[in-house]
C-alpha cells in the first residue's frame, strides 16, 4: 500500500510526495509537527500540514536569506534569528568568523527537539557556542530591543499562523528600532503565483517599504514550496543589495555553496514582470 503525503495550496492545486514512512508525529501548544522519509526529499518536516523544509532543498531557502545579506554588510557583529529552531540559518552563519553573538529567537522547544533528533544536519548550527537560544516569542522579544544588532532574520513559517505578529507593521518597526544605524532586515516574503497568496506578499512588501528606506524583493526556487517559487524580503537603512555588494570579499571566503553565488545574488533581484507591478502597486499606495 503506497502512503503519500499531501498538501493543498489552492483549492484547485494539491502536491503530494509519496512517503516511505512517518518518523514523528507530536503537537505543541503552537502547532503539530510531523516527519516523513520520502524517496524523493529524504527527511522533510510539516507543520500543520504545510511542509517548512526538506532535506533536499532546504539549503535553497537557508543560503539565501544569510549569504544575500552577509554579502552586503561589511560589519555584522550580532544577528538576532526570528524563528530558526532547525538551526539552518544559524549553520550558515557559522560561516562568518567575524560574528560574535547570533540569537535565536524560537518560541517552540518541541520544535527544536524534533530537529535536533531528525534533521541534524540543520540542527548543528544551534550548538555554534555564539548561538544563544530564547524560548519567547519574537514580538515581544523585539519590544525590549533596540540599537542592538547589525542584521535581523525573520525565518518565521507562518504569516497566518501562530508566528502571525512576525509579519505585522509593528514588527518592521520594532525590528528597524532594534538595528543599528546601518542594519539589514531579511524575511520569508512567501510565493505570489497563486491568487491565494497574493495579499498576503503584498502585504509584507507594504509595511516594510512604510518601515525602512531602502527595500528590495529576490527570488529562488525551492521545489517544496508553492509553485516551487519563493521571495525574500531585504529591508535595510543603508546598504543596497546590489549597490553595496562587494562579490570579491564573498568569493574570498570560500564558503561553500550548493545554490548561492555570487552570480546568483545579482540574477535574484530579476523579477518577473508580474512580481514587479505587484511590488509597485503597493509602494504606489504610499
């Protein structure tokens, strides 16, 4: 008997994965939290139903919101992570030596736990002795900040969900009061091909252009994710993603990729034309 893992993302579109066995299944008081062996994605996590990762594309999703930003601020000394409990963005900025203080913020312990048990790949980026973890909600945890840190990641799953007040005007703002003079802001900034997500991107795009002078919307394609078509949000007070990007000091690491180049971080900020008028019909509303 074929067992096969489904999740609609419009009324009308369904993906499914055929799965070779379930390997957790438990619930939290913010959300029920499911793993699965596929043949095709090995190990992927679901909450609620929706897939959040893989472990054959969530190396799209975690290069792309560290390496765009790290590329571009010439001095981060502390990042503070929103959500992040599957320690993958916290893995890649382990990268950087000149970091001195990453906060993750992730309100979750059981979600933790289940990455550390299933997906420890992800999961080694939390024991980076300058990962310092707090069970709170990142809302909160933000009021009480400010002129703190030189990059924020918004790596919440849900604008829906129980991590909604991640993606709220109040939020932008208490994320541009708690960087410093030159900080950068990058978040999920979710699919916009289906009419059903559309609101929701334009949203996000609105109160961010509200909240910081300099915004910009890049792309990546991660096969698990709604059209397999994703965009991220770089929200900064001085440095332009492309103006500011000094690829010879990225290349000079020698951090290895399997997506992110340096190449790539340019091609990223070309956005289809449906993407472009979208993102300007908002900022007209200005």
């Amino acid at each position: 008997m074929e067992f096969w893992f489904e999740e609609l993302h419009t009324d009308n579109v369904k993906m499914s994965i055929r799965v070779d066995k379930q390997l957790f299944s438990g619930e939290s008081e913010y959300q029920r939290i499911d793993v699965f062996h596929s043949p095709e994605f090995g190990r992927f996590l679901a909450s609620n139903g929706s897939v959040i990762f893989s472990e054959a594309d969530e190396f799209v999703y975690d290069e792309m919101i560290v390496h765009v930003p790290m590329s571009v601020h010439p001095g981060v000394k502390k990042v503070l992570v929103i959500g992040g409990g599957d320690g993958g963005v916290a893995r890649e900025l382990s990268h950087y030596p000149e970091i001195e203080e990453i906060d993750v913020v992730e309100e979750d312990q059981l979600f933790i736990d289940v990455c550390k048990e299933w997906f420890p790949d992800n999961a080694c980026g939390l024991e980076d002795p300058r990962v310092k973890i707090y069970n709170e909600n990142g809302l909160r945890f933000l009021r009480s900040r400010q002129d703190q840190y030189d990059l924020i990641i918004n790596d919440c799953t849900d604008p829906l969900g129980h991590t909604a007040g991640m993606f709220t005007k109040e939020f932008y703002g208490n994320c541009f009061r708690a960087l410093h003079e030159d900080g950068i802001m990058v978040y999920q900034h979710g699919s916009p091909f289906f009419d059903v997500d559309e609101e929701a991107c334009r949203a996000m795009h609105r109160k961010a252009f509200r909240s910081f002078p300099i915004n910009r919307v890049y792309q990546a394609h991660i096969p698990t994710c709604p059209a397999g078509y994703w965009l991220f949000g770089f929200a900064s007070k001085k440095y332009h993603p492309l103006k500011n990007f000094d690829a010879k000091r990225w290349n000079d690491r020698n951090i290895k990729t399997w997506y992110y180049t340096t190449n790539m971080h340019c091609g990223s900020f070309m956005l289809p034309r449906y993407v472009e008028d979208l993102l300007l019909e908002e900022e007209d509303k200005i």
